[in-house]
C-alpha cells in the first residue's frame, strides 16, 4: 500500500467555550469528515489567534456512535504555528475534529494521508 | 611530495566513499542516521525537491540564496514524509555552517494560513574539508519549508534537498 496526502479541510473557526468541530457545528454526534476509512493519519495546521491554550478532541467512529477519542491542547503564543499529528489505531469511516476554548480565531487545514493500493 | 593523477570520475568515486558527516537538528527527537535502518520505516520513492549551490555568508540565507524571509526553499512538499538535506562545503578549510529550517502550511490558493514560520530546528554542520554532510527533517507533510544557512566565513556550499514517502511498519 503506498501513501496519499488529501486536503480535507482549510479553514476558519471562532473557537468558543463550547465544543463545536471545525466545521462549526456544536451536536456532538454529528461527523467532520465520513468515508475516510483509507485514512491512516491527519496532520492538522495552523495558526491560532491568542495566547490561550486550545483543547481539542478527535473521535473516530461511524453511524452506530464513536468507538476512539483522542485528545490534547494547542498551545502557543498568538498568531503562532501548531501541529497535531493523528494517527488512529484503526480505520474509521467517521471522525469528528472538536475544539474549545477561551474565545479566538483559529485558521488550519487538515491533511488526511491515505493508503491506496499500488 | 608525490602528486596523483586522477580522472574526473575517479575523484567524484572517492567524494562519494568519503565518511559522512551527520547533524542532527538540535530541538527534534534524534532518529536514526539513514531511514533504510529503521525497521518501521521503508521509503518507496525519492524526489529531488532542490539541488544547486548556496554562497554562505554572515547572513540567514535561504538555500536558493536570498534573505527575503517569505520565500520558500521547495514548494508543494505535502507527499514527503521526510526530507533530507546533503551536500558538502568547498574549500581546505573545516566546514562550520549554521542551518535551520522553517515549514507553513498554505491554502487552497498556495496562500500560507498566517504570517512567518514554524521553527522546525536548527543544527550546526561541523565536518572536515570536502566531507559530506547530511541532515533529516522528520516533520513531514508542510506543504513549504525554508531552509536558511550561515557561515561566519564564506563558503559555497553544494546540496541537494530530498523528500521520500515510505511504507510505515509501526
């Protein structure tokens, strides 16, 4: 299996107290991204807005609920660069990229690297 | 004194079988020195993203030679896992060169996301005359990454910059 980068996301969130993925949206159950079972790691970039830290949570699943959670905090002065590397132990037709936080702008794009068949 | 005559192909020979001077940027995790030796990682296909020479001066200067920190070295580096940067310094004199290494992510247009860099390392390349140097860049998948170097004496230094993708055995 040989490897291919995706973009599947660039854009902007108003990060918020309360949860809401990248796309906006606050229902918890509701999917970022669905058919990326050919997934094997996200590499998500960017810059955030202020100095406060931003937590963020990364749940892998499908329609019968999550199954995997993974979660962290983007650190980092104002306007700086992060990174966050995710790869899951299994692939998941489902995943779900939350954040919350003190209020700020949060400008990144998410990669997916997917394996494909030679 | 006896002088040796030898053909242009003999002495590329002996550059190539030289011993290899390795630097490891000093804010990254350490890996091993050639990826073909780790056991989790095999590489599938190289690119030679860059290749030429750089006038080392004073100055932070980017591989391509200019100190306009907004430009990239190599663009559309989304596929490589990692990259790796050799090449070797001319002259008698030891070779001691400042380098580091920037990487942003840009948007659908090529526009990066926000102003500046991310700091990936930095390292200081200390070899002997005519040795060759090399240094891997772990953090893969930036779509740019700047490479910038310094000597505080001038040199001219000739590099490649590699990208590779690879199976992942973890």
């Amino acid at each position: 299996m040989r490897t291919r980068p995706q973009t599947l996301y660039v854009g902007t969130l108003q990060v918020g107290a309360t949860p809401k993925d990248v796309l906006n949206q606050a229902e918890p159950l509701a999917p970022t991204f669905v058919n990326a079972e050919q997934c094997r790691a996200f590499y998500w970039t960017g810059v955030k807005g202020s100095d406060a830290p931003i937590a963020y949570t990364v749940r892998g699943g499908n329609a019968n609920g999550w199954q995997w959670s993974a979660s962290g905090q983007i650190t980092g002065n104002a306007r700086s660069w992060f990174r966050v590397v995710i790869k899951p132990p299994a692939p998941y037709n489902w995943y779900r990229f939350e954040v919350s936080g003190a209020s700020q702008s949060l400008h990144s794009k998410i990669t997916g690297v997917e394996e494909v068949a030679e | 004194m006896s002088a040796e005559r030898i053909t242009r192909r003999e002495m590329l020979k002996r550059l190539i079988i030289a011993p290899v001077g390795a630097a490891v940027l000093t804010t990254l995790e350490v890996r091993e020195a050639a990826a073909c030796q780790q056991r989790y990682y095999e590489p599938y296909f190289v690119a030679v993203l860059w290749e030429g020479r750089t006038r080392c001066d004073s100055l932070w200067r980017n591989l391509t030679g200019d100190v306009v920190p907004i430009l990239p070295t190599v663009r559309g580096a989304t596929p490589y896992d990692r990259l790796y940067w050799t090449g070797y310094a001319l002259g008698n004199a030891p070779v001691n060169v400042n380098m580091r290494v920037w990487a942003r992510a840009v948007d659908l247009n090529g526009m990066p996301l926000g102003n500046g860099w991310r700091a990936v390392g930095q390292a200081t390349i200390q070899t002997p005359p005519l040795r060759w140097f090399r240094v891997e860049i772990p953090e893969g998948h930036w779509d740019e990454y700047r490479i910038e170097v310094r000597s505080a004496t001038p040199r001219l230094v000739y590099s490649r910059l590699i990208g590779s993708q690879g199976y992942w055995k973890e």
